[in-house]
C-alpha cells in the first residue's frame, strides 16, 4: 500500500496540487486549506485537477481512532484513497493552525487493503 504525507505548510487559506498513487494508476489531485478561526479547526476541499470537478467539499480535519479515522470513509465511492490525521506527539490531539503540516501531518493512502 502506498503512502503519501501530503505537502501542507501552516499558512492561511493554501492551495496545493498532488498527485497520488491509488491502485494501479496516478490520480493528481487539487486541495484547498482553510483554518476556521472561530471554530479553530482546518476544512479540506478536494477537486479532480483534470476536470476540475468539486470532489469533496470542507471536510473538517479532526482526529479520530480506528475505524473512523479515515477522513474519506463517506467519500469512498469516489476511489480516491483513504486520509488520516497523524500526530507527531502520539496523541489524538486536534491540529491546530501551527501544527498542520508540522505536528499534524495529513497522510493519504491508496484504496488497497
């Protein structure tokens, strides 16, 4: 099973692209950060880079244990890969907007079991 930390740096509205192994091919992805000030938590949006087809929509990045980690368990009709919140610290601690990509990392992996 391949496994990617994605590319995320403690910055205010960022968008990225990354392209991904899932299954037997390549998918290259567009995403879109945001840190919810009043809420204190980041949102992810996901769209198809080739298309440009809104994909997955706000997602809150909150951790969770096994099974509900994956962040993409609603989404999996999409085939997309499965995201989970790792912390750095061994905890289940939330990302804050200083510890995404830093101490909270995003890491995606392919729909393989």
């Amino acid at each position: 099973m391949a496994t990617i930390i994605l590319p995320i740096m403690p910055s205010m509205n960022q968008n990225f692209t990354c392209t991904l192994p899932v299954g037997s091919q390549n998918i290259t992805l567009a995403f879109s950060l945001t840190y919810n000030t009043p809420g204190e938590y980041w949102y992810m949006s996901i769209t198809d880079h080739e298309t440009g087809k809104m994909l997955v929509d706000a997602i809150p990045l909150l951790p969770s244990e096994y099974p509900a980690a994956n962040l993409l368990d609603s989404h999996s009709y999409l085939k997309i890969g499965k995201a989970v919140i790792v912390s750095l610290n061994g905890d289940n601690s939330m990302p804050t907007f200083d510890s995404l990509g830093k101490e909270h990392l995003v890491v995606w992996s392919d729909d393989i079991e």
